[in-house]
C-alpha cells in the first residue's frame, strides 16, 4: 500500500513534466515563427468560410460556431500568458467569423428563384448586356418590374435571358427598359457530381431565373441611345482586330470574352494560358506597371517636382487611378476587385517605403476580399489567384531563392540564364501549386503551362499590352493602324502557341471528380509549406502526399447519369466512355468527358461492342474481374410495354429512365428514373468498389437547393411519354424496329 501510494504522485509528477517540456517545445516554436502567425487569419477565417459549405444544415453550422467558441474560452483559460494560448483562440475566433459572415451573407442575399421551367413575360429594365460574337448571341441581364403583366413578390426580380443577334432590337442597351417573352428556367445545379454549381453562384447573385428570349422589344430607351464605354471600345477593338485576337485583345482591355472562338478558348484552356483571358493581377500590375513607368519620366521632366522628392508618390497615385479606372472598365468583376486591392496595397507599401511585396500583404487582399465577398472563397479565380501569388511570393521571400536570382553586377549571358532560370523555376512552381485546384475545378491539369507562359506571360505584359493601349491612344488622331497591325500578329502568335502546346502529346492530364477530403489536405499542406519559415514547414508535405494519393487511388467513375436522366455515359473495357443518346449537345459532351476524366471523343452507345440498343432502350454489359454488371436505360420518350419492361428490369444491375418507371421495374442493384434522381441529382456510379456519389447530399439545407422544397429541378422540362394513335403504332412495333434479338424476344 505503501509503495503505491508513492509511485502515484510520481507518475502524476512525470505526467506533467512531459506535458510542460511539450507546451515549452510549442511555445519555443511559435516564438520562432512569430512573424508568420499573422499570415493564417485569413486562412482561419476561410477555413470557417469552407465548413459552412461543407456541413449540410444549421444543426451543423451551429455547432461549429459553439464549439470554436469553446476552444477560443478554453485557449484563453489555459493562455497563462504564452503564445500557444493565445494563437489557437484567435484561429478559433477567425474560424467562427468566417462561418458566421457566410451564413449571414446567404441569409442576406435571399431572392425568390423560379420553381420550374415556364413560358413568361415581364417588363424590366435592362442592367447589363454582354454580346458573344463567337455565338452569335447576347446576353441580357433584366432586373424585373412587372411579371406577366402584375407587380408580384414572389417570382424572380432579376433574370438572365439569352437573345440571338438576329433577334436583337436596336436599343438594348444599359438602363433601357423591356419588354421580353421568353422561356426561362431555374438557375441549374451540377448535372454530375463535380460539375460546376451555377445554382450556388446565382444564388448570393441575385439570379432567380436564366433561359432563352422568344420575343423582345424596347419600351422607353435609356437616358443616351449610345452604348456604354466598355461596350463602344469592346465593338471599337473587335472592328480593328477580326476573329479571336479581337476577342483576345477586347479581354484583355474590357475583359468581355464574347468574340473568342470555343476552339480557341479551349485550346488557351489546355494550353494553361486561360488566365490571360480573365482580368486578374497580370492585367492590373501590367496597367499599373505601364502608367508609372510613363508618369515617372513625364514628372521627371520638372526639375522642381524632381528635386523635392515628390515623383515618386505623384506616380504611384496616378497608377493608383489607372487600377482604380480599369477595374471599372472592366466591369468590376470580384477577381478584378480582388487584383486591383492587391495593387493598391502594394502602391501604399511603396509610397511609405516598405517591402511591396510580401505575404502579409498577399494576406491582407485575402482577407479584405474574404470579408467583402466570403462565398468567393469557393470559386476557382479566387484558388488559382492566391495560390499563384502565394507560390511566388513565398519561393522569392525564401533567403537561398532570394540569393540566387537577385539581380547583380554580370555578363548579359549570365543575367539571361539567371531570368530564365528564375522564370522556369517559379512557372514550375506554380503549375505544381494550381494543379490541385485545376483538378478538383476542372478535372484537367495542364502538363506544359509553365513552358508555355515562360513566353506567353513576357509576350501579353510587355508587348501586347502596351502596344495595345498605344493604338487606343493613337486611335483618336486616325494612326492607331501601324500599332494594331503589331499587335494582331503579336496575338496570332500567341494563339499558335496555345494550340501547338494543346495538341502535343500528353499535354493534358484528365482526371475524374476529386475527392473533397483529398483536396482539402493538399491545400492545407501547401499552405503549411508555404507559410511557416523553420524545418517544420517541411511536415506539411505528408497531407500533400497523403492526398495525392487518395486523389490517384479514388476509382474513376463507371457510369455517369445527368440529374434529368436523359444522359448517361457508361465506361467502356478500354476505358473510353460511350454516351447514351447520339444528339448530345457540346455542353453535355464536355460535362460527362471532365467528369468521367476522359479526354477524347466519346462515342454513341449503340456504336459500341459492349452495348445493344434499338430506338426505345439499351442494353450495355460491363465485365469487372470475375462480375458482369448489366444496364438497362431508355432512349426515347415512348412507353415500352409494361410486362416486357418490368422483365428486362427484373435481370439487370442499373436501370436508368428519365421518366417514372414501373413499380415493379426494381433492378438487381440500383434503379434511377425520375422519381429517385429528383432526390439525388446526378450521379456517378464506380463498379470497382460499388460507390455511389449524388449530386444532393441528404438534409442539405444550403438556400439555393431548399429554395424549390428541396428537390432537385431538371435543366430541362420533364417530357411526358408519347400517347395517341402514333404512340399506340409504336409501342406494337417496338419490338420489330431493328432491335436486338434478347431486346426483341425478351431474352438476355
């Protein structure tokens, strides 16, 4: 007894020695790291910003609000005056400012959204218009005074309609009023499980309805029947410059991408040069960089501002107005606001005569535009943005990366190898960093975007540019032509730089949806690598490999099926995908590829050796190790005979239908028709491990999905099956129609 009550209290005794050595290691290492501490408030305040979109309902959003309020009071409680304390209750407090800022800015941007597809007509005034030359159509943005001839609350107050030119009437312009009969739809979710979710972005939009123009006409004209500037140097650009350099060129100065052509657009896109196409930081720090450099040596030219010291300052306000200025030609966009915050704070630095370019300033745009716009953080401009810039500004803060490439006294060979060393190394740098984000967004990930903006980044910046904004000038005296000439060619090459490095070979890694986890530990691992200046940075590439595993060993989807059920592709034994109906438009092409990650040319379904189809339905068999997964899918909007129909069901794996089938139409396995997709939206289905991945997660109460009771709305009306005389004829025939002989006899 004795002896146990002795070793108690040193066991207790040693218990806390081994807590207080690990408490003194935390606080010797954040005492080390003190000056990088700031850097992960908005990265906090976004990760509060990520869980609200992650966790489904305000249960979930509650309790995470409660408990980083607890860790914050306990933090505190524990502080006793170290850092550790004190560093996890301010994360635990920007995490729930962030989770509470999106929660109330969702609440805050509630509209009413249409419920369904209808035919409608509304009288609204017009505030934006955005032609798209390369389609032949406008888009028009309405905000809604009177729907269907009444004044009503509960329809939406502001829709997006899409006019064909040749419809088009003369005056469409901003702040005209309107007149439109049109078909309008609710804004669309994913089709599949990793699409992109224009619901969401039309919801903190505004955007209650989208959808395509019968009839137009103008009721009462704007104040000026002349367009707006952006839209009269957009055409002005677009007449000097023809085809897709115009449209490259018309980006590059009003950010309007409308004239570019889809070959050229994609071939950009796969090139890794698309940023070039969305004004961002490269455009701004190009007009700022261009209009300091002239108000410099134009200012300089007074010997009285240059002995007082002042050009330095008067020439950072004046590229202060001009960033100011072409975000507001450019429309203003959130990553163009984004870019314009960072320029300004780099003029700030400058003009108090600190370091322009750190990452606390890079932490500082990020969390001005967090605060502002905090459904941002979930769109790609905003990850490739600032992971780009945190790739470059963190390698060039590095003391040896800063050692190496500091310009110095030296043979021009020796500073051309040390550019372009320099240049390579961070293109690389960058292309690793964007890679997650382009795989998780887009499904794709560019294998030689760093070669190619070596050159195509110095072309855009210090040519295209400059003689660009050159001709504009010259342009109000009539000799602009000389300039625009040069700067046609200038884009023409770059243009055949995308397409060169587009179709070499491998220049595209497709990959299917990535997991959300996965994704999720790269960036938290990148940013760990990114931030912190001691050894233990070097822990943060464990997540990065961690979740590039999972990403590489998460099975490719097997069978993808659109939330309307009208579209499917199903994976073939060598990989390629097969589509069920023939007519697929190009959006459903490109959609069902990225997802399935196949970079290819799909083919029809009835083409394909694995696959019997005849007018009304297919039969596809798929062989996974020693299992044979079958599926059953409709093609037409005839009813099939009942008692054939519900047979072939009762002997295959999946049953894909895009209207209501039979109730005793239930398949082996899984049996998806419009009752049962309405519920989950698309899905995507892999044989190898029998998963199964929804566009809706269960109880998700985000407002743009429980806006129309929590049910998923088809991009298209639902069809209702053929009846009359004709259908009667069909469903006789259906079986003499050139169907394959189990289809036509029943057999499998």
């Amino acid at each position: 007894m004795a002896s146990s009550a002795a070793t108690a209290p040193s066991k207790a005794q040693a218990s806390l020695q081994i807590a207080a050595a690990w408490s003194g290691a935390w606080e010797r290492w954040l005492e080390a790291e003190r000056h990088q501490l700031v850097l992960w408030l908005p990265i906090m305040l976004g990760a509060g910003i990520a869980t609200w979109f992650v966790l489904p309902d305000a249960t979930g959003w509650t309790a995470a609000l409660l408990g980083s309020a607890g860790i914050a009071g306990s933090a505190l409680a524990l502080a006793r005056g170290g850092r550790c304390g004190v560093t996890i209750a301010a994360g635990a407090i920007a995490f729930a400012i962030g989770l509470a800022l999106v929660w109330w800015r969702a609440e805050a941007v509630r509209a009413p959204v249409l419920a369904r597809p209808a035919i409608v007509e509304l009288v609204g005034r017009v505030t934006r218009v955005q032609a798209q030359p390369a389609r032949d159509l406008t888009r028009v943005w309405i905000a809604v005074e009177r729907w269907d001839g009444q004044v009503r609350d509960d329809v939406p107050r502001r829709v997006r309609v899409n006019v064909a030119d040749d419809d088009l009437p003369t005056g469409v312009v901003e702040q005209s009023r309107v007149r439109v009969r049109a078909r309008l739809m609710p804004p669309a979710p994913p089709a599949v499980p990793g699409a992109y979710d224009f619901a969401r972005v039309a919801w903190f939009e505004g955007l209650g309805a989208t959808g395509r123009a019968i009839d137009i006409a103008v009721i009462a004209r704007a104040g000026s029947d002349r367009e707006g500037i952006r839209a009269r140097l957009t055409r002005h650009i677009e007449a000097q410059l023809p085809g897709s350099a115009g449209g490259i060129a018309a980006a590059l100065a009003t950010g309007d991408t409308g004239a570019i052509a889809d070959e050229d657009a994609e071939a950009m896109r796969r090139a890794g040069l698309a940023h070039l196409l969305s004004v961002s930081g490269l455009h701004i720090t190009a007009a700022v960089g261009i209009v300091m450099a002239l108000a410099l040596r134009l200012l300089a030219l007074s010997p009285r501002l240059a002995l007082t010291g002042r050009v330095p300052l008067l020439a950072g306000g004046a590229a202060a107005l001009a960033a100011i200025g072409y975000t507001w030609l450019t429309g203003a966009e959130v990553p163009t606001i984004r870019s314009c915050v960072a320029a300004l704070l780099v003029l700030a630095a400058l003009a108090m005569g600190r370091e322009a370019v750190t990452l606390r300033l890079v932490a500082a745009g990020a969390l001005i535009v967090l605060v502002a716009w905090p459904q941002a953080l979930v769109s790609a401009s905003f990850q490739l943005s600032f992971a780009a810039v945190t790739a470059i500004v963190a390698l060039h803060e590095h003391p040896r990366a800063r050692a190496l490439f500091l310009s110095r006294e030296e043979a021009w060979w020796r500073r051309g190898l040390r550019e372009g060393g320099s240049l390579l190394t961070t293109g690389l740098l960058v292309e690793l960093a964007l890679m997650p984000i382009a795989v998780f967004h887009f499904h794709k990930a560019g294998v030689y975007g760093a070669f190619a903006n070596i050159v195509a980044i110095p072309l855009t910046t210090f040519v295209v540019m400059p003689v660009e904004a050159g001709a504009l000038m010259l342009d109000a005296v009539r000799l602009g032509a000389p300039l625009w000439w040069v700067a046609g060619q200038t884009l023409r090459l770059l243009l055949w730089i995308a397409h060169a490095v587009a179709s070499a070979p491998g220049s595209v890694a497709a990959l299917p949806a990535m997991p959300r986890g996965a994704f999720a530990l790269m960036i938290a691992g990148g940013l760990w690598v990114a931030l912190w200046r001691t050894r233990a940075r070097w822990a943060g590439l464990v997540p990065v490999f961690v979740g590039a595993c999972w990403t590489i060993a998460t099975p490719t989807p097997d069978l993808i099926v659109t939330g309307d059920g009208r579209h499917l592709a199903w994976r073939g034994e060598d990989g390629s995908l097969a589509l069920l109906r023939d007519r697929a438009g190009d959006y459903t092409r490109d959609t069902l590829a990225e997802n399935g990650g196949f970079d290819g040319e799909m083919a029809a379904l009835s083409e394909t050796r694995s696959a019997r189809c005849n007018q009304d339905l297919c039969w596809a068999t798929r062989q996974i190790g020693e299992r044979r997964v079958t599926l059953l899918a409709t093609r037409s909007g005839y009813l099939v005979p009942a008692g054939a129909f519900i047979d072939l069901c009762r002997r295959v794996d999946i049953v894909v239908s895009e209207r209501r089938v039979p109730r005793r139409c239930r398949a082996r396995w899984l049996t998806l028709d419009r009752a049962s997709l309405r519920r989950t939206g698309g899905v995507a289905v892999s044989f190898e491990d029998a998963s199964i991945t929804t566009v809706r997660v269960a109880k998700d109460a985000h407002p743009w999905i429980t806006r129309s009771g929590g049910e998923y709305r088809p991009a298209y009306p639902e069809r209702a099956p053929a009846r009359g005389r004709n259908a009667a004829d069909h469903r006789r025939g259906w079986r003499d129609r050139a169907a394959p002989s189990h289809l036509r006899d029943g057999n499998i």
